[in-house]
C-alpha cells in the first residue's frame, strides 16, 4: 500500500472511531515588508545551489483564456504537490512577477500536465515568455474546467482555484480536484529537474 493508499486507510479509520474533529482554520499572519534585520544570512545563489539537489518532477500548469483574452495561458512548474484528500488539494507556486499568473488567476481555473522523460522541450517552451507557447502543442479541454490538456502526458489534474496565500517573492496556489486521469502508459518515466537541469 503507497502513501495515499495508508493515508486513506488512516482517515477511513479515524471517521468510523468518530474521531475526526472539523479542521479550525489557522489566524492569517499580518503582512508586512520584511525589515533589513529579519533577513537570513543566506544568498541567493547558495539558497539556489543547495536546494537544487532536491530532484523534482516537472509539470506545465495551463488555462483557459479569459474574458477579453486571446488564448490560453501556461507555464511550467516544478513546485507543485499534493495537499489533501479530503477535500482533494493540489498545490503549486508561482512567482509574484510571473506575466502568466494574472491570467490563470482570472481564469480562475487550471489543469497541471505532469510531464514524461521526453517532453523536455515541450517544458522549454512553456518556461519562455514572450512567446506563442501553445504554437504546434497538441491539446484538447479538461472536462471539468476546460483548461488545456496536454498531449501524452503522464497524468493530468483539472482545478478551480480554492485559495492563494503569500510566500515571500511567491505565490501558493491551493487547487480544489474536480476530475483527473493517467491518460497513457503509467510505467512511462517521469521528467525530472535536477541541480538545474533535466534528469
């Protein structure tokens, strides 16, 4: 049994005992600018080279186009997770100057495509901005939101928008599951990020 399969197990176990208390929210932290003196003695670059040998998959995190708005928007993602069962959560972070958050936030919806080992490229294009991204990308709707879905993927997740916290110069992005899949071969290999670069 993997981890999801005992973590549903566990809470299965716990709503029959009559165990299960609801969930009280957490009081949201105050925001405010951090101070010269609250900043870690850590940089950037030994932030970025540290925390580079902690290997990722990688997925693109697309939308429909919104009101007034010529296609769709993606970008790729190596930041996204699970959060919860029940309900069933997903997460993902993205930048704060991100040009393609804004659209995605309007849309009020997305799908992630988790990526295969040989979709590299396909990941390349949706990291560049300025461009065309989904030019020559086959795709067809997610069922429940209509996000793209892209091709030959190993597994897609379709989201509404749930809610969005601040990270410091991030964004994180809780999504509410409305419909899923593996639409191939699930023993294909994943695309992984790794100390800057694909695995």
């Amino acid at each position: 049994m993997g981890q999801a399969g005992m973590a549903e197990a566990a809470v299965r176990y716990l709503r029959s005992a009559g165990t299960v208390a609801p969930v009280e929210p957490l009081p949201r932290p105050e925001l405010r600018c951090v101070r010269e003196d609250e900043r870690a003695p850590v940089g950037q670059t030994e932030f970025r080279r540290v925390l580079g040998n902690f290997a990722t998959g990688v997925a693109v995190v697309t939308s429909p186009a919104a009101d007034g708005e010529d296609g769709p928007a993606g970008f790729a993602c190596q930041s996204f997770s699970s959060l919860s069962l029940d309900p069933p959560l997903v997460t993902f972070m993205v930048g704060r100057t991100s040009s393609t958050w804004p659209r995605i936030a309007r849309a009020g919806v997305f799908c992630v495509n988790v990526l295969a080992a040989h979709q590299g490229e396909l990941c390349r294009g949706f990291a560049v901005s300025g461009t065309d991204k989904f030019a020559g990308v086959t795709f067809d709707a997610a069922p429940a939101t209509g996000s793209p879905r892209l091709a030959d993927t190993l597994a897609w997740i379709d989201c509404t928008i749930q809610a969005v916290h601040t990270g410091g110069d991030h964004l994180i992005v809780v999504g509410r599951v409305e419909a899923l899949g593996t639409p191939g071969d699930e023993d294909r290999a994943p695309l992984l990020f790794h100390k800057g670069r694909f695995v």
